[in-house]
C-alpha cells in the first residue's frame, strides 16, 4: 500500500482519503480485512472508487474457524473497463451496493 494512502483512511470519518496502492508496487490485488465491534446486519457497502478496475467483498466472523472461507457478500464486479483503464478514463466513480441489488452511480 501507498504510505501516504494507508488502509485506515477507510475508516476516516471526517475526510474522504483513499486507500491506494504502492506507484512503485506493480501487484495486481490489494486486499483489506476490517473487524467490527460486534456482529452487524450489513444493509449497503457504498464504495468510492480511485482506479480499481474490479472489486470483490466477503464477509465472515471472527468466531470462524481460521480454515473457513469468508463469504462472498458482493461478487467480483467491474468498476472500470480493460479500455478505461488503458486510458485512465473513468477513474473515480461511487457504486453502491444493497441488499440484493447493484446500484450504480457515477460521480
């Protein structure tokens, strides 16, 4: 990850700061994992986008055994087309996703 751009910027509440990854670092995937306080009902994840071309969000407890799989809450979707990416279009964008829906909307 980008130092300047660290994970924790997700859980900013009074800015909105990215969480990027490393210039440097030519990986393909970043991954996070977030614990809440307690168990809680997810209703919507809306995700602010800065140049991830595909997204994907699983879920599961703390309680698990460490073998467990995480469950997928939102499947792999495509924020940005190979196209958009290649020419940097469409870098920043908001998708919101609710339960049993998939709501775009681009900002």
């Amino acid at each position: 990850q980008d130092p300047k751009y660290p994970a924790e910027n997700l859980l900013s509440e009074g800015s909105v700061r990215p969480w990027l990854g490393c210039p440097q670092d030519r990986g393909r995937q970043l991954s996070v994992e977030l614990q809440l306080e307690r168990a809680s009902p997810i209703g919507y994840v809306d995700i602010g986008n800065c140049g991830c071309a595909f997204l994907q969000i699983e879920v599961g407890r703390s309680s698990w055994p460490r073998d467990q799989p995480y469950l997928t809450l939102v499947p792999t979707v495509t924020l940005m087309t190979p196209d958009d990416s290649k020419m940097g279009r469409n870098r920043c964008g908001v998708r919101m996703f609710k339960e049993g829906k998939d709501r775009s909307e681009e900002k």
